[in-house]
C-alpha cells in the first residue's frame, strides 16, 4: 500500500512512524517544552535519526477540555518552526495537525505534505474544498463532540459499527472532492472512555477498508496511564505493550512522541512474523 507524498510513492508494506512536535503550551505531556528554534530543531533532529518518517507539528492543543487558541497564535506557533525545519532538514515529511484550512493551507504552501486533522472535517467547513485543490494525504480522524466537551459522558450503542459508518460517509465524501490518499484514524481517546478505547484497541482489525491505512495515535495518554495510576511521564513502557498489540492487528501507522522505542516494537513484530 502507498500514498502520493508531494509526487513521490511512499510504501507501507512496513509499518511507519510519525513523530510528535506539540508546539503548544498546554498539551497533556509535552507541552511548553519548546522556547526557542534551536530546540525545537534539536528535537527534530533527534526524531528523524531515530528513523521518524513524518513529523507531525501541532500548534492547537486538542486533549479534553482545551481551549483553542486564535488563528493568528497558532500561525505563529506553527508556520515559522515549520519553515527552518525543511530549510535544515530539506526531505523531511511534515504532517500539519491542525482542523482549520487556513493553518492547513500555509503550512502547505511552507512545504507541509499532509493534513492531520483531528476533526474529520467537522470543525472547518472550508477543510475538504480546500484538500481538492491541494491533493495532499489526509488524515481522517474520528472524533464524537469537540475537545471542549467530548469526555463528558461519551456514548455508542456499538462503536466499531459507528466508526465504521463516520468513516465510510467521510471517504465517500472525500473521494468526491478527488482526494484519494486517506489515512484513517479511529481517535483514541477523542471522545471514548477508557473502556470505549480498548474495545478500539481489541477490534483493530475489524475498523477502515482494505483501500485505507490505518494510524493510531495512543502515546502516553489517559488510557494507559489513567489504569496504571502512573503518570504520562511514567507511561512509555505501557505504550510500547499497547503499540506491540496494535502491530500484530497489523497497523500501518503509530503516531509517538517516543520514535526509538516504536520502532523496537515495529521491528520485533516484523521478526515475529517472519518466523511464525
């Protein structure tokens, strides 16, 4: 399986990793980590040797309950890093995690090669039309409610079924405006309790189209950490264990804060399966 990645056929019959840059102050583990541009190109640096293949750069906090910020505030966070990025790291593939097609659409014209959006479309109405100009690979996440309120008592009568339906509404519709390099992404923890996200973690194999890559983003977050009773600092180890079960459902795709030790868990599933 492919996708066109700014002309050039990039495969997945491996598994891949993409790397978190949080340039915000308020995300749930790394945020306010970054202040200045030496360190923000230090930490790149260090993702991409490590063997990241995207680095996904995010300037709008989205853990629950956060509030946005402008969008003048999140180009500034974004759209300068974004430019001394590719000009010291010039075949680096930037994702853009941002919901409004105004961000989306400078980050693109800076040389960004894919959207990640974890709206799905619903938050910026201008985000699809947008994408059918620009035929970039996009990431469809689902997410149930907004960061502001999609903790607060989250409900499905059968949630693969309902991930399934968003999914299949959203391709159709994104097929129609010409895009056709879609990533899915089932959300975790985007409106699902902590039962809701192992049921996801479960099901794995049973969610998206065999036409689709699947990625999950579940680095150090509340479902691993809220059962432990550690704290996301604390969490990598159970991160590993949870991206090893989500490799052997033979996901495509982990999106990580920590890029050495998903690639551990890549390659000894990868060894795994060649022997059994």
């Amino acid at each position: 399986m492919t996708i066109n990645c700014a002309g050039t056929l990039f495969s997945f019959k491996e598994p891949k990793v993409m790397g978190i840059v949080n340039l915000t102050p308020d995300s749930f583990y790394d945020g306010g980590k970054f202040n200045s541009e030496l360190s923000v190109l230090k930490y790149v640096e260090n993702l991409l040797n490590e063997g990241s293949d995207f680095i996904d750069i995010g300037g709008c906090s989205t853990r629950p309950g956060s509030k946005y910020p402008t969008v003048e505030e999140e180009i500034k966070r974004v759209i300068k890093p974004i430019r001394s990025i590719i000009k010291k790291f010039p075949n680096v593939r930037i994702s853009i995690d941002t919901f409004r097609s105004e961000i989306a659409r400078i980050a693109v014209e800076e040389g960004a090669i894919m959207i990640n959006d974890i709206s799905g479309g619903m938050l910026d109405p201008k985000m699809f039309s947008l994408l059918s100009k620009l035929k970039i690979p996009y990431i469809l996440n689902h997410m149930k409610g907004t960061p502001e309120n999609m903790q607060k008592n989250p409900y499905y009568y059968n949630i693969i079924i309902e991930i399934n339906n968003f999914f299949a509404k959203k391709i159709f519709l994104l097929k129609k405006y010409g895009i056709n390099d879609i990533i899915l992404d089932p959300g975790f923890g985007f409106g699902k309790t902590e039962k809701h996200n192992f049921q996801l973690l479960k099901n794995l194999s049973l969610l998206g189209f065999e036409d689709h890559l699947i990625l999950i983003g579940i680095s150090r977050k509340s479902m691993i950490h809220n059962i432990l009773n550690i704290s996301s600092k604390e969490s990598m180890n159970a991160t590993s264990i949870i991206h090893t079960l989500a490799l052997l459902k033979k996901i495509k795709l982990l999106r990580v804060h920590d890029v050495k030790e998903a690639i551990e868990c890549i390659k000894l599933v990868q060894y795994y399966r060649k022997i059994f």
